[in-house]
C-alpha cells in the first residue's frame, strides 16, 4: 500500500498550530451520539419528515461521539416525557432521576444533591444549548422557576464527573438543556400555565417559541417568564420567629434564547434574569419583619462556533464565548420605612476562546485533541471589599482517544490545565466500554479537578480584611476529584431493560463554607469527602398500557474530615454514619404514561425519598422519609389542531417535602409546596 | 496542587502521540451495530407508511409485514417495532422466500440485497403495499422506491400502481413523496424527446 505521508504530516502540522495556539470544547456539543435515535420510544416514533433528516451512515466524528457518550452515566429525558409528566421546572425533571435529590442553601434558595453530595460550590455544570448558566460567583445554581421546560428536546444528564470536557464546574455532573431547532419547530408554539397550592397561588408562567429552517438557514426564539412560590406553609426560624410564606419567597424568572445557524456556522444569544426573595433570611433567624432579601441572578451570553469539515477524516472546530454575569446581587428591601438598598453586587466578564481537531476513522476510533484560553474579569460593583481580584485565567490542552476492540473500547483522555492563580493540574480519564447484543458493560475512572472561583476568592480576602478576630484565613487550594464507577445493562426483551451502576466518588481539599462566631464567612478546604452507592434503572413498555420506568438510589457516606455535612448530635455523635445532612440514602421512584387514546395521556409519579437529618440553628432534626405522588393528564388537538391543554395534581398525598440545608448552615429547613392543581395549555401554529 | 514535572509533559505528549498514530493507522472494523442502526431506521420507515395507507380490508389479528430478507433482519424488524400497532392491531414480521405464498401479507419489503424483484411483485397480488430499494424494483413498478440522496433516505410513490392495487395512499404522505434526481432528469430527458 503506497503511504501518502504529505497529507499527515500536514494534518499533524495544522493540530500542532492548533494547540499551540491556544478546550473545555464540549462543553458545547451534545453529550448524546445521534439525538434523532435517542428519542423516548426510539425511531419508530418520528414522523416521516424528522426520518427524512436523519443521516443513513455515521460519519466517523459522529461514531467517535457516540463512544464517547457511551462512556459515561447518562440520562436522558425528552421533551415528550417533560410534556406527558406535565413537569413544571426543571427539578420535576430531575427529581425522577437516580441519586439527584433537592435541599436549600440559603436565602430561598434550593440546590441540588446528587450521589450523596451537594453540588453547589461549584460541583454541577448546568448548560442551556452550551451555553454555562452556573453563575460563575460562587457556582451555585439556583432551582424552583428558573429553567424552561417547554420546547425542550431533551435534557442530557451526566452522572458523574464531566470535568475533562465540561470544564471547572463539572466535579460531579453535568445537565445539558438542548431546547428545539428551528427544522423541529417549523412554526411556533404558544403557552402557559396557571397553579395553585391549597392556600395561595403557586405560579404562573407564559412562553413563545418559534423557529424555522430554510435550506442552509435555521433560526429559533424561545422566551418565557415565570412568577412562582416556593410555598403556602409556615416558615418557622431557630429562634421561635415564623411567617406565612403565602406571599412571600416569591421568584421571578425571564428567558431569552435566540440561535441562527448558517451552513456549519452558529450564532447564539442568550439572557437569564433570576430574582428569589427571601423572608427567611440568610442563617436561622428569619429577616421579617424588618426586611426581606432580594438575590438577584442575570447572565448575558453570546457564542459563535464553526465547524469545518477538513476532510472525511478530519474536522476543526472552533468557538468564541462570551457572558456577563451578575451573579448573587443582593438588594435589601426594608419593611420599615427605608428606601431598599443594594448590599451586595458583582460583575463578571467571562471569554473562552476553544480550538479542537477531531481525527476519526469509520470503525470509531478517533482523536480529539483541543486548547482553550478562558479568562473572567471580576469587579465588586458593590461591596464591603476594598481589594482587588486578580484576572483569572486558565489555559488548557486536552486530548481524548478510543481505540476499539473486539471486547472494549478503551478510551484515555488526560487534561492539562494552567492557572493563573492555582498553578497546574494533569486530570485522566479513563474507560473501558462495549456493548454486545443485549449486554453491556462500562468501566471508568475520571479525576476531575475544580479552582475556587473569583467569589471564593473575594469572600476569603473580605473575611480578612474585616473579621473582628482579626484572623486570616489561607487562600482556598482546589478541589481534586476522583470517580470510580461500573455500569451493566440487560435488555431482557425488546421492551424491558434493566442497568445498574456502583460508583465511588472522593473530593480532595473539598471547598467548606464556614463561619466564625460572628456569623462571618469564609470559604476554607478540608480534606476528603467520600460517598459510594448503587443506582439502578428499569423500564418497561407496552404497546396498550403504556411506558414505566422505574429507578432505586442508594448512596453511603464513607468520609468528611470535616463532620459540616454529618448528622452530628449536641453530645457529638453522628447519629447516622452513612448519611449526609439533607439527602436521602434510599430513594426510589416510578412513573408510568398511559395512552388512553391517540390524544390524550394520563401520566403518574410516585417518589419515595428516605429520611433525612438537617439543623434548625444548632439543633439536629430528623425528617421523616416522604411519599409524592402527581399525576398529570394531557390532551392534544382539542377542538383545533394544535391546541393543547392538561391538567395536574401535584403531591397528591399533600406530603409537604421540606428543602433541608445540604450542609451545617443553621438554616431551617424550607417547606416545600402543598398540594398544587396546575393547568397548562399551549397552540401549535 | 499538582506541580507538572518535565517526565509528566513527556509522558502526555507520548499518549497523546500514541493515539493519533493508532487513530490514523488502525485497521478499521466495521461495526456491526451500524447496520443494525440502518435497519432501525428503515423499519421506522415502513411503520410509517403503513400508517398513512389505507388498506380496502380490515386486519384481522395482526398487521403482517413480510420481509424478503434472513431471519435475523426480519427479527430485527419485529424488534425495533415490537409495541407499535397499526389499525390497532400488533405488528408481524416475517421471512419469505420467493415460492411462497404472500397472500396473507399487507406489506412485502425487498431489500437492496434482493437484486431481482421481478418475482416478488409478480406474487404480490392485490392489496399488499410494496416497498423495495433496487433499481429494478423502481422499473418493475413496486409501489414505494426507497432510495438514498445525500446520505438521507427518500422515497417515491408510484401512485396510478398503488391505486391500481386497490391501495390508497392519504395526501401527507404523497407530498413527500420525490422523484430521484438522477430519474427524474431521464424522466424529463425522456419528456423532452417525446
């Protein structure tokens, strides 16, 4: 065979240039190989015109994808099963998937746990078509009203850590949000919906959405606002204080997502505004009736990225991102007669520049290897903090590759990163994967790594510039990550499947959120953190009574230095070993969609989330376990094509879930909501 | 923090060297899951016209598709439709062979890999959609002409034999319906000669 060296030495010498010049890269892509075929009830399902679309031979690049999707914990959820369920946020979705629980931080706000470990403070990246809205402050995602549901085509869940090639916030997982492409659309879409708990509103939200294809051009418009409470029970602080919390807690919520895609070139703008107030205030006494607390949370983010197909083997690519966020505005507004005032507020500047070569070959095997330059300018607007903080700055080379065998895939990435601030850092990621007929197996082992962030940063440097003891505390060192998990899946027959996973996760130098007597806080690290557990998943459909899926967590802490996230006592002991503060060990849950008709669809949910341990100022509280159940019922094309309507009852068994704080921050735990009856209608044109 | 050493930038740059090398000179294998992919889609396919094709008889206890193919395709088929229905009744799949009888089928499906269709259509008789990829299927006058453009799949309904067979096709699926461009220039060739 006569060998053409010219080309690849050529091929070699423009990746050279490419990584020379400067990849957190995927954290744009999807996470799925091929979504056409990953859709709930898988292809059958598509209509005619979306079978058109779908490409008969995979090209290498995209086969390379699916290995690597292959190579992680994925969940999927589709827009379809958002809309059977009748799911009213983001955490209706997540909540059905296994090891994700919610608790409260602070203020109103509600995080998310997964696999026994909260993900705030930086530890879960959440992305809406690949844009980061994890706000850059601190890395805390608030839940409850903020995230659009409608016109989603599915959300991607990675459980597990991302951080090879999602980047800094991706320690312990990943949810990609890909809302609907203009061909998808092809019209739009308009809608609503309207709740109420057992003593006062719940929420009320509009939304449009609308897109369009024209051969090589594709434009998509998705906006919504969103008013909600988080509930209509009693708040009561750790200090006797307590309010109605009808009227009260309230969040608001407005999205905008434009995206225009020409040929392999995509533009994409996108703008987030979150406001939480807060009554219960920021520690265990509640604010009212002096004030309550307003954290207002906006990003503004604009991406363009190009992919150039250089030939069948290999593709550049290349993207620009930029976001302005203000992240955790705090505004006081006062009950007493005083004109409300901003405490707090920050400016974020946030760029990454990403350059990638994909080289693959058509049996699957394929090299990525990428660079990126990010950077974040951070200002106090507002702010006790008289200091600066420095321009932080992360250079990183990556490369990720799969070679395929007869019994496994192996995949090896390593990530090399450089900091401004916190020096250097080499992360492996390592699989072993294959799927046979009905079987298969993965097993991996990912480091990831996580930098404090500029609020961390700010929080510390404040601390020693005003705490009354007149300590100092270190600079935050980052967090080191290590995950060793093993899946195996089964299809017993063409619709019943059934996978199981263990997974061992260990935080290093994990970042604690702490206090002094003063109630002054400071960010210090500690140093492990580690949790093991199984999680395993059924489901099930039949042709008349319709799809169940059913899932059961298990998570066991092993280790925290720390003791800030265990069930301690007054006396000290740790009432329950393997659980950390707010997050159940035993979870199991179960949904199933019943087609009464071509039209309509009655879809239920039953959750069962184990008891729980949380403090109310420095007393340990035990929360009994909790049964939810809602069910939902769906009908399309009333009257007219198109017109949609459905109807909800929420926490049918009115089991009042309490968001317990995920970790020792004498907050009370937050009551969730009552019983909800909710309507949604929407009209397709 | 982890301080990079000049063994650990050597190290990486040998892995990462390593698999470039592999990914450009391993030998490709073909993935047999990528077939199967392509069955997936072509059985969507086939459930999806059966539901915009109204047959002039009821189905009785299931809609039978018959597939001249191995078994393990037809299987295949069964599979990737297993909870679907058409008229309300479940889906069927067989294997059949050129001598038999096809009377009992609402669905005959010749794939590329049957070179001559002739014989098939000859023994699909009134009332069976058929639906076949080869050229020669396309001039035998079978009724749906699968075809691929531009990596995509399409197909075209030869419309006067499906009425002739006593089908009907409803107008979703008509519109969809296209010509292949390589036919449909000789059909104009041929148009412009007359």
């Amino acid at each position: 065979m006569k060998k053409n060296h010219k080309p690849i030495s050529k091929i070699f010498f423009i990746h050279l240039l490419l990584v020379l010049a400067s990849n957190t890269q995927a954290a744009q892509e999807s996470l799925v190989c091929t979504p056409e075929l990953k859709k709930a009830g898988g292809v059958e399902t598509f209509a005619l015109e979306d079978l058109m679309q779908i490409p008969m031979f995979l090209s290498a690049s995209q086969q390379g994808e699916c290995t690597r999707e292959a190579a992680s914990i994925v969940s999927t959820i589709t827009g379809e099963e958002l809309l059977n369920r009748g799911a009213r946020d983001l955490v209706d979705a997540l909540e059905l998937i296994p090891g994700i629980s919610f608790g409260s931080n602070m203020t109103n706000m509600v995080g998310m746990g997964m696999r026994g470990m909260q993900t705030d403070e930086g530890k879960l990246s959440i992305l809406l078509d690949g844009i980061i809205l994890t706000e850059q402050r601190f890395g805390i995602t608030g839940f409850g009203g903020h995230f659009p549901v409608d016109q989603i085509d599915r959300i991607e869940i990675v459980r597990g850590p991302g951080s090879i090639l999602y980047g800094n916030f991706a320690e312990l997982g990943v949810v990609n949000i890909i809302t609907k492409k203009g061909h998808q659309l092809d019209g739009g879409v308009i809608g609503g919906s309207y709740g109420r708990f057992e003593r006062g509103e719940a929420g009320k939200n509009t939304f449009l959405t609308a897109g369009k294809q024209w051969d090589d051009f594709e434009v998509s418009l998705y906006t919504k606002y969103n008013e909600s409470h988080r509930s209509d029970r009693f708040y009561h602080d750790a200090q006797g204080g307590s309010f109605d919390m009808v009227g009260y807690n309230q969040s608001e919520s407005i999205l905008g997502n434009f995206q225009f895609r020409y040929k392999d070139l995509n533009l994409h703008f996108l703008v987030d505004e979150y406001s939480v107030d807060s009554a219960d205030g920021f520690a265990d006494k509640m604010s009212l009736p002096s004030k309550e607390i307003r954290n207002q949370f906006s990003t503004y983010a604009f991406n363009l990225d190009y992919q150039h197909h250089l030939n069948k083997t290999v593709q550049l690519g290349a993207r620009f991102d930029y976001s302005q966020q203000t992240p955790w505005k705090r505004t006081n507004l006062y009950h007493d007669g005083r004109a409300n005032k901003v405490k707090e507020s920050v400016s974020i500047d946030y760029y990454t520049f990403d350059l990638k070569s994909t080289f693959s070959l058509e049996g699957g095997h394929y090299l990525v290897m990428g660079n990126s330059f990010q950077f974040q300018n951070y200002q106090p607007t507002v702010s006790n903090y008289t200091g600066e903080v420095p321009l932080l700055g992360d250079y990183t080379l990556n490369g990720e590759g799969v070679y395929k065998t007869k019994w496994a895939n192996v995949l090896l990435a390593l990530r090399f990163d450089w900091y401004t601030e916190y020096g250097t850092n080499l992360a492996p990621r390592f699989a072993l994967t294959k799927q046979f007929e009905k079987f298969h197996y993965k097993a991996m082992y990912s480091q990831a790594f996580h930098a404090p962030t500029g609020g961390n940063y700010q929080l510390n440097e404040e601390y020693n510039q005003t705490n009354e003891f007149n300590r100092e505390v270190s600079p935050l060192r980052p967090e080191t990550t290590h995950t060793y998990e093993i899946e195996l899946g089964y299809q017993f027959q063409p619709n019943l499947n059934v996978t199981a996973n263990i997974f061992y996760i260990e935080i290093q130098d994990y970042f604690l959120y702490s206090f002094d007597a003063n109630n002054d806080d400071f960010y210090a690290n500690s140093s492990k953190l580690s949790t093991w557990g199984l999680e395993a998943i059924l489901s099930y459909q039949h042709p008349r009574w319709g799809k169940i899926d059913m899932n059961y967590s298990l998570y066991q802490a092993i280790e925290d230095t720390s003791q800030d996230f265990k069930a301690v006592d007054t006396a000290g002991n740790i009432l329950e070993q393997t659980a950390n503060l707010g997050l159940p060990t035993h979870k199991v849950t179960a949904n199933h969609t019943f087609p009464i008709t071509d039209s309509i669809s009655f879809n239920h949910t039953l959750i069962f989330s184990g008891h729980r341990f949380g403090y109310s100022g420095s007393e340990l509280k035990h929360y009994k376990s909790v049964w939810i159940y809602n069910m939902y019922l769906r009908y399309q094309d009333v009257m007219v094509e198109g017109l949609e309507m459905g109807l909800g009852l929420y926490d049918v068994f009115n089991s009042q879930y309490q968001y317990v704080q995920l970790f020792n921050g004498t907050h009370p735990a937050l009551p969730g909501n009552t019983r909800e009856v909710r309507f949604k209608f929407s009209y397709r044109f | 923090v982890c301080q990079i050493n000049r063994f650990q930038v050597i190290f990486l740059a040998f892995v990462l060297n390593l698999f470039f090398m592999l990914s450009l000179f391993a030998p490709v294998q073909a993935e047999e899951s990528m077939s199967k992919r392509l069955v997936a889609i072509k059985a969507a396919y086939l459930y999806r016209f059966s539901l915009f094709i109204d047959w002039p008889e009821p189905v009785l206890d299931s809609f039978l598709m018959c597939v001249v193919a191995d078994t393990e395709t037809s299987n295949f088929i069964q599979l990737s439709l297993y909870n679907q229905v058409i008229q309300s009744k479940p889906i069927r799949v067989i294997s059949v062979l050129k001598e038999e009888d096809l009377t009992a089928c609402q669905l005959l499906y010749i794939p590329s890999t049957v070179k001559e269709s002739t014989p098939f259509l000859v023994k699909a008789k009134q009332n069976i959609l058929t639906i076949g990829e080869t050229t020669d299927f396309y001039h035998a006058q079978g009724m749906i002409y699968l075809y691929e453009q531009d990596n995509k799949l399409r197909f075209f309904i030869n419309y006067l034999k499906l009425k002739k067979s006593g089908l009907t096709a409803r107008a979703q699926l008509m519109t969809l319906s296209q010509l292949p461009m390589e036919k449909n220039s000789d059909e104009k060739k041929s148009q412009t000669d007359k």
